[in-house]
C-alpha cells in the first residue's frame, strides 16, 4: 500500500496522514485498550513521531497511566471524542496510532497479540499470530514477525 495513509475522528475536525510503512502493528488486549474502545482489543501500529502529520485541528491530550506502569499521553478529538493516538511515555518518539480511526483499516498488517492475559476469552483467535502475555519490548518484534 502506498504511503500516506490517511485517518481522521469521527466528526471531521482532526486529521491526519501516516507518511511511512508502519513499525508494527498488532491487537492490544490490554485493559487501557479495551476501556479506550470499550470494546474487546485494540488495533494498533505504531510509527515514528516525526510521520505522523496532523494535517487539521489540534488533537486534545490526557495523561494516563497504562498497564505497564508507563504514562501514556492519549490524544483524542476535543469535539467528538474519538481516541487518535497516544504518546507512550517510555518511548516519546513513538506514536501508537489508534487504526480503527485509519480512512481503511483493512490492510493494517497484524503480527502480534499483546497483552494475552488479560484478552477476552472469545476474542483471541486460534489464528497462529504470536501471542505476549504483557508488553513486550517491541524492538525486538519490528522487522522480526
Ligand atoms: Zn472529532
Ligand atoms: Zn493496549
């Protein structure tokens, strides 16, 4: 898939385009990701900061704690609500975009599920992708699955 991908929130105000191939790319079952969706995962790649443009609006940001301990820095659309990205603070020159926000999410190559203990019993399917009990240090997965 060509680079940009392009995303936005759900009434329009911000917007944004991923100018590299992700990173990674994985589904979270982390507590944070499933209160973030209030759903069962999340569908996540993570790129370096310097590609990703916010080509309109100023997403508003909140600081959180993620199960890891680490603060996370949740950006989201000030107006609609809709989570964008987030700012792991362990790795500030990292942006952990929220793909379910990408125009198409389809090709979103998944390589990983993260955070297995915590997954929803139905929602971790039997579908030969690596599994990690918590969060992995993901230097060692980019480029390696
Ligand atoms: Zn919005
Ligand atoms: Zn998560």
């Amino acid at each position: 898939m060509p680079a940009p991908y392009t995303g936005g929130c759900g009434c329009g105000a911000i917007r944004y385009s991923m100018t590299t191939e992700p990173l990674i790319s994985y589904l979270c079952h982390c507590t944070e990701c499933q209160r973030r969706t209030s759903s069962a995962f999340g569908l996540n790649t993570q790129i370096p900061a310097e590609n990703l443009v916010i080509e309109k609006g100023t997403p508003a940001e909140r600081k959180r704690r993620a199960d890891s301990g680490n603060e996370l820095g949740l950006n989201f659309c000030g107006d609609c609500g809709t989570p964008l990205f987030s700012i792991p603070g362990a790795r500030p020159q990292i942006r952990v975009i929220y793909c379910g926000t990408l125009d198409d999410p389809s090709w979103v190559p998944v390589k990983l599920h993260i955070w297995s203990d915590s997954a929803l019993p139905w929602a971790i399917p039997d579908d030969g992708i690596e599994r990690v009990s918590g969060q992995p240090n993901m230097a060692d997965y980019i480029g390696k699955v």
